[in-house]
C-alpha cells in the first residue's frame, strides 16, 4: 500500500509541474521511449517489425519465409518482387542473420543486430520509391506497372571470413516505356555456402525519385479531363480583363462587351486548340489572343503529368513522343503547377468570390512565348476551373481577371 501511494503522489506531482509550466513532451514510438538512448533509425524499424509480428501472429495463412536466393539472379529478382509486393517481412529476410554480420565484421550480438537494422533502415530511400501512391492514385500492379528487373552485376568477388564478399554491386532496372536502365547501388553482397544475400544498405534512384516527383508512376488516368487538375479539352477557353487598376479587382461592369482598349490590349483569350496524349503525359497548345491594335494572337503549349505542368519549349515538343529524352529534358525545367507546393487562399473576382484556389508564385518564365509574361508574377488556381487571376510583377497591367470561360463537358 505504501509503494501504491508513493507512485500515485509521484504521478501527481508530475502531472501537476507538467500542467503548471505546459510542458508536454513530444510522442516517441515505443522502442524508442522505452530505450531514449537508441538510434530513432533503430527505433522506427523495431517497432515496425514489433507491430507486424504481433500482427501476423494472428495470421492463419501467414506466408511462409522463403529460403535465402541461390543465384545473383534470384537475389535481384527477389528485392523487386519484396518491393512491388510491399512484403516488409520477406524484404527484411534478404538480408543475412545477424551472425554473418558478426562474423564478417567482428562485432558482438549485440552490435551486429544494430549493424544489421541500420542497413536496412538505411535502405527505407529504395522502400519508399517503390510506395504505389494513394489507392485511388495508384496503378494496378503498382510500380510493377512502370518498372521490371534487367540484371543484378556483382563486384569483384572477395574473400571473407566465413564467405564470399563482393562489393560495389549495381541492381539494374529498365523503366519499360522509356527502354531507360536505372541503377541502384548495393554496397555489399555476400555468398555463405549456397546462399547470396545483402550485408549492406540500398540506395535509392534519382530518376525514379523524378518520375515519382512528377506523377508517371500513377494511374494514366489520372490525366483524363474529368480527373484532371486543369480541364484542357480542345475548345475550352478563358477570358482575362487586364487592368493596373486594384478597384478593378470586384468591379461589375467587366462582362460588358466592347471593353475600351485605350493603351494596348485590355482582354486576353486563352483557348485549348489541340491535345495529343501518350500515356500519363499531355502536350495541350493553346492559342492566346489580345485585342490590341495588332489583334496579337500566341501559341503556347503545356506538357502536362499527374502532378505538375511545364511550358513545353521545342525541344520539349520534340521529344514529347520519346519519353527517355523527354525525362532528361524535364528534369532541367522549373514546373508551372506542381500540386504538392501551394497554399489555398479564396479569391474575390468580378465574376465573384472563388474558394480554394491555389496560389503559385512563378518565377520568370524561361520558356514561355508570351513576351508580356516575362516577368515574375503570382497565379492563383482553380481546381478544375483553371487560372482565375495572374499578378505580373511590372509597371504596367499586372493583373488578369478572369471575366468569362467555357468548358465542354
């Protein structure tokens, strides 16, 4: 009774110095908070592994573990199959016992199981480039889908204590429309009597972090009109009141037709003209249209992925169809829209008050052909309305007011 009341007036106190000073101490995954001196890299994957035993323990039909690969092949092979299939159990098993850690690099048991869910920590960057995305985003056979094994090339062999070592490995993958070849690195493969498997960590690809970076690895789908961030079907347009003017921002008048240029253009027209498809990708030409002196009229094209929209220059028209030299190209570009880098804001219009649009600020564009966009400017977005508004920073006529549009259902 007398432990019972101390531990309930120790309780009390803390509770009490926690209320008074509002400290609370930040959530810690359970092998961590239990071990506040240990790796959080060490923490993360014990408690994930912790969770999926306890989990598969009330599994009926729990898959067995597969006996370690006997061929560099089959080893190659499996680390795509564990990674498509998100099998963290089998992938885990790819690599060696933690007594091959210990006898290799002369460490205790204790060390070497450290050693050993370090380099599978370390190799979470290969785990997550292979994540499918959300449900309702993600193809069927997930990266299966995009990706297959080409080859696993071993380093030189090298003789270690109890087997054979071969470093600097290159797992080979081939992204299947691009006949691309990507590389991931494997620092150390180890062959124990029959058996190879992996005595270090994976590293990820920057190619695949790309392609994820821009959507190609989702759903094809996610491109249609209906789906589709922009609605970029042929006849669509939007027109733009331009004005210096901030009362112009809500004035009522602006649907009047005839609108008076005096300087130069006072209205933009922006209309889909053509969009040719492969695919995830989308090359969207617009026709842009002032009503100047001059009746200037732009072409302008768009090449668009799941995620994000680029102003496609020529070479970006060029190599549209050729999705190797496309990818090289893109990677060099500032995107458009990116869907993942905004903030909601609501707008207030001519046309009215618009909720939830996104706010970009761009750069100055390098490949627009719109000489009068050559400018820094913010463009605030509707989700499958469109652009409602542009802020070009200059002196003169910074802003596009939506006015009026048109979309074919």
């Amino acid at each position: 009774m007398k432990l019972l009341l101390l531990t309930w007036a120790i309780g009390t106190i803390l509770v009490s110095c926690n209320e008074k000073n509002d400290v609370h101490p930040p959530l810690r995954p359970l092998v961590y908070t239990e071990q506040q001196n240990a790796d959080p890299r060490l923490a993360k994957i014990r408690e994930e592994r912790f969770l999926r035993n306890l989990t598969g323990s009330k599994e009926k039909n729990k898959t067995p573990i597969q006996p370690l690969p006997i061929t560099p092949e089959d080893l190659g092979e499996r680390i795509v199959e564990y990674l498509n299939a998100r099998d963290k159990t089998q992938w885990e098993n790819l690599w060696f016992e933690p007594f091959v850690f210990s006898e290799e690099f002369g460490l205790n048991e204790k060390d070497a199981e450290k050693k050993r869910d370090l380099v599978i920590a370390d190799s979470s960057k290969i785990w997550d480039e292979f994540h499918p995305g959300e449900p309702a985003q993600a193809r069927k056979k997930g990266l299966a889908a995009l990706l297959e094994f080409r080859k696993l090339v071993l380093g030189n062999a090298r003789t270690g204590v109890s087997g054979t070592h071969y470093p600097g490995n290159i797992l080979v993958l081939e992204i299947k429309e691009a006949q691309l070849e990507i590389e991931f690195p494997i620092e150390t493969i180890f062959r124990k009597g029959d058996h190879y498997a992996i005595l270090s960590s994976i590293s990820g690809n920057e190619m695949l972090r790309f392609i994820r970076k821009i959507g190609l690895h989702l759903r094809p789908e996610l491109q249609d009109p209906s789906d589709y961030i922009v609605p970029l079907k042929v006849g669509n347009y939007w027109r733009y009141r331009l004005t210096d003017e901030a009362s112009d921002l809500v004035a009522p008048d602006v649907f009047e037709e005839g609108l008076s240029t005096q300087e130069g253009a006072s209205t933009k027209t922006v209309e889909v003209v053509s969009v040719d498809r492969v695919a995830g990708r989308r090359l969207v030409e617009f026709l842009i249209s002032y009503d100047d002196e001059e009746k200037t009229k732009i072409t302008e094209r768009w090449l668009t992925t799941p995620t994000q929209i680029f102003d496609c220059d020529e070479r970006c028209t060029t190599d549209f169809l050729d999705l190797k030299k496309l990818l090289g190209h893109l990677q060099k570009l500032n995107p458009l829209f990116s869907a993942k880098e905004s903030k909601s804001v609501d707008v207030e219009l001519p046309m009215g008050q618009f909720d939830a649009v996104l706010k970009f600020h761009e750069p100055i564009p390098l490949n627009s052909t719109d000489p009068r966009l050559m400018y820094p400017q913010w463009v605030y977005f509707k989700p499958r309305l469109g652009v409602v508004r542009r802020s070009v920073e200059r002196p003169i006529k910074p802003h596009e007011l939506l006015i009026a549009y048109r979309l074919i259902p």
